[in-house]
C-alpha cells in the first residue's frame, strides 16, 4: 500500500521568494538564479515523482535550498502543489520545530494540552494520554513550571512526546532530534524502531549521516528541486558526500 | 483525492458534529491560553483590563468634559458606556495583523484550521469586556440609577453582534497583513479615525442635522450607539440592532471570503 505518492510534482515560488534559498546558494548556482528569475519564479520542486510504501522510512537529503522543507510542507497539507499531484493516506503527525506551538509562560502541562490539540486532538484525548506523554518526556518534576525555564533539550522533549503519542500514520521529522541528551535520543531512537515496527511510515530529513544510515529503508535525494538519486541509503550518503566534496571541502557533507 | 486528515483524529472523520467539537476543543485551549497568559505574571490582570478604558475615560472628561465643556448629563458613565465596548473591538483589530505571523512556525508546518486563532483573539478581548461589565453598573449605580432588566436580552444580543463583527473585520485584517504588510499601520490609523467618527466621546445629538445619516454609514456606530443605549437608559433600540446585524453579517461574510480565497496560500508568505 502506498502511503505517499509524488507524481510529477512542482512547486514554484514567485520570483521575490528567492531570498528563500539564502543568498550563497542562489550565488554558487548563479546560472540557476538567472534562470528562475527570468522566467519569474523559483522551482522549489521541479517535476518531483516518487512513492513511499506504507511503513516505510525514507530519509530526505540535499544541500538547503533543495526542496526537502518544501516537500514536506506538500505532505503535511500547508502548501499546494502548482502540478502534478500528492497523494497522502493516512494521519499526518508533523514534529515541530522547537517550540513551535509551545508558549514559553505556559507550564509543560498546559503546554501538553496546547499541542495536542493544535495538533488535532481533542481536549479529552489529549488528557487521556496525558500519563503517558508525562512518562515519556521524563520531565515529571518541570511538569508545573513555566516553559521558559526548560532547557532547550527539554523543549524538544517535550515536543517529541506529544508527537509521538497522536498516533499517526505518517510521521515528519525535520532535522528536530538532534537537539535532546544523548539517553532522550536513543529513546527517540526506540520510539521510532517501535513506530517502525507498528507501520507507522516515516519521512526524515536530516543532514546527520549517522541517523539516515541508522534509521532509513531508503532515501531519496534532492538536488535543485528534483530528485537526484534514490535508494539505499548508505550508497546514496557515499554518492551523495561525493557531490559535495569539491563544494564544501571534505570537513562538511553537507553546508549548513 | 488525497486524504489530508492532517492531525485529525480518527473519530473526527465520520461526522460535522465531531469537527465541531474539535473547532470548540481548540477554541477554548486558544482563548484559555491568552487568559492564562494575562493573569499568570500579573495578578493586576482584571485590573489591567478595567483601567485602561477607565483611565480614556478620564482624560476626555478632564479635555472634553471639563476643558471644552461638551454638555452631557452623566459625561464619565456616558463616556465609559461607550468605551468599554470600544476597548473590546480597537484590542481586537489592532491585534489582529499580528495574528498569522505570530503563529508562523506552526501555520508552516500543521494544518489547522488557522481562523480559530482570530477568534479566540476575538473571544478574549470579549471575555474581558463581559468581566468588565459590572464596572459600568458600578458607575450606574453611583450615578443613582439602576440597570434595567432589558440588559438580559441586549448583552448577548449585542455581544453576539460584536462578535460577529470583530472577528470578520479581524478575520480579513490578519489573512490580508501576509499579503501587505502595510496593513499593521493602516488599521491603527483607522480604528483610531473610526473612534473619532463614531459617538462615543460625544452623543449622536450633538451632530448636525444634515450629517445624522452619515452615522448609520459608519458600520461600527450602530453597535456602540446601542451599547450606550442599552447601559444608560436600558432601552433596546432594534432599529440599531438591526443596523448592527446587518454590518455583521456583511463583515462576517466579506472576512470568512477573504480567509478562504487566501488561506491556502498562508504558509508560503507568513
């Protein structure tokens, strides 16, 4: 069963989006920025096709700028594609960004309710779960402080545990794990081999090597807005660092 | 086609009652935030709320009521029957440019019905008019008069009205900034002309005879000339209340129009 399908898709932005990709980027692909500023507008995703098998993990990667972000906001629902065609099935649980839908007076309890419900449960459901997402972010004695006294990991945490107790069937990550303690890390690690394990399908972007060899089934590559290559992800990592070699200088995989 | 069920749970999907009591669900957690947020740091909260019309209240006295010598019977309760109202709409709208962009990390990254965000925004500024309603009454009541029972009927029936108003003024405002980001200073300057060209620091009497008419065009006079009506002399105008309903329903229309042709388009610009 399919679970997300891409088929020629494109996303484009008009031109005063261009700032979008960061002004280096736009400089070393000069000859690409020309071409998009003269016909108007910024491909964000040129005639994007693949396919994700329901319960699969797939790691997105490329250099910023290359339409990973923007692939998953056309997964998620914010954007809209200008053609071709997404097709999702299934719950979509995006993890935010730090401290996104969080609000740094509210208390992680209150902010626990903000988020599920943001996210689309209801108070009651949200409550319902309330032991558990406690339990899972470890922060039991944070519980009834205010937010801004969190650390940033602990954020994170806590965003983490909403996340991950909605139930989707399709999870986003967007280069969020990072940021926890070494121990909250492999228990995201777990989480997510459990979340493997139930079907739950996974889309990744991250530019730590390390997490898409561990984590991914596959991985797809973009580049410029296509798709650049596609497959296993250790080999595609190794085709993938080879690109940026002359780029970026052997220290960096990938520019930051 | 694409099943976007983004975050809705499954229950949600089988019926229109549901998802009503998901936008209920989410409305309260909003607005209860923005209270939280006002009483957490500040125990003056409600204070706060009361004191800021009280203190407008005090300085037209002192320049129109004193200094200029503008003759109304009661000026201080005249005054305050009109800004307290006032206070719940100028809040609302000068807030509302900020909305969407205050929320950008989310709105780029759940699908959520955004527009529930202007309501509770709405919702809020309400909330803090209603708990600010026995405040007038106070005044009323050191003034030797006493509410009348029609304040039963008139509240929510001019709330509602308000409510309808705001939100689909502040509706529009907020989809709108993304676009023109101008539009931040624009609605200071117009809610602050509007509040000239509305009676509240001076009584619909006081305008000549030929300019009478020019205040049913201004589409926020209707609701605080029944306001003003209904706290000092508790009567229920329905001719103002019809005249409130119909902006109403326009800007609520004209709002929910404007919010659904752009707000697609919301996590490209915000």
């Amino acid at each position: 069963m399919i679970a997300i399908r891409f088929e020629h898709v494109s996303k484009w932005y008009p031109r005063y989006h261009q700032v979008l990709r960061g002004f280096k980027t736009s400089l070393l692909h000069l000859s690409e920025t020309i071409r998009s500023f003269r016909q108007g507008k910024f491909m964000a995703l040129d005639d994007v096709s693949f396919e994700l098998e329901k319960g699969e993990t797939v790691g997105l990667i490329g250099p910023n700028g290359s339409g990973k972000s923007t692939a998953m906001a056309l997964i998620a629902g914010v954007l809209k594609a200008n053609s071709g065609r997404v097709d999702v099935q299934g719950r979509i649980c995006p993890l935010l960004e730090l401290g996104a839908g969080f609000h740094p007076e509210l208390t992680g309890r209150e902010n626990i309710i903000l988020n599920g419900v943001l996210m689309g449960l209801t108070r009651q459901e949200v409550l319902d779960r309330m032991d558990e997402i406690i339990a899972f972010s470890e922060l039991e004695s944070f519980l009834d402080q205010p937010l801004r006294i969190y650390s940033t990991g602990m954020v994170a945490r806590l965003g983490f545990s909403v996340a991950v107790h909605l139930e989707p069937d399709i999870l986003l990550i967007d280069e969020i794990l990072a940021v926890g303690d070494l121990h909250f890390q492999a228990r995201c690690r777990e989480k997510i081999d459990e979340f493997r394990k139930r079907g739950v399908t996974i889309v990744l972007v991250s530019h730590s090597t390390d997490e898409i060899r561990r984590l991914c089934d596959r991985a797809v590559w973009l580049e410029q807005g296509r798709v650049a290559g596609e497959g296993e992800p250790g080999l595609l990592l190794s085709r993938y660092a080879e690109r940026d070699l002359p780029l970026c200088g052997p220290a960096a995989p990938a520019p930051a | 086609m694409a099943q976007r069920e983004c975050g809705a749970s499954r229950s949600m999907r089988n019926s229109q009652r549901t998802h009503g009591s998901y936008l209920k669900d989410l409305l309260f957690v909003l607005t209860q935030k923005e209270i939280k947020l006002r009483y957490k740091n500040t125990w003056l909260g409600y204070i706060w709320s009361v004191a800021n019309p009280l203190a407008f209240a005090l300085i037209y006295f002192i320049a129109f009521g004193i200094f200029m010598r503008v003759q109304i019977q009661n000026y201080p309760l005249f005054l305050i029957a009109g800004l307290f109202p006032w206070q719940w709409l100028a809040h609302s709208l000068s807030a509302a440019p900020n909305i969407f962009l205050a929320n950008a990390s989310l709105i780029k990254k759940v699908r959520f019905p955004s527009n529930v965000l202007v309501a509770s925004t709405v919702l809020n500024a309400g909330i803090h008019f209603v708990f600010s309603i026995p405040v007038i009454l106070g005044f009323l009541l050191a003034y030797g008069l006493v509410p009348s029972w029609s304040w039963l009927v008139g509240i929510p029936v001019f709330v509602l009205a308000q409510f309808m108003s705001v939100y689909g003024l502040a509706l529009a405002i907020a989809s709108l900034n993304l676009f023109f980001r101008d539009l931040d200073r624009l609605t200071s300057l117009v809610v602050t002309m509007l509040f000239f060209l509305t009676p509240i620091v001076y009584s619909s009497s006081m305008i000549p005879a030929q300019y009478q008419m020019f205040v049913y065009l201004n589409p926020v006079a209707p609701l605080m000339l029944g306001w003003q009506q209904l706290f000092l002399a508790g009567e229920l105008n329905w001719s103002l209340i019809a005249a409130s309903y119909l902006y109403a329903l326009l800007f609520l229309g004209v709002g929910s129009l404007i919010y659904q042709k752009l707000s697609w388009k919301f996590a490209e610009v915000v």
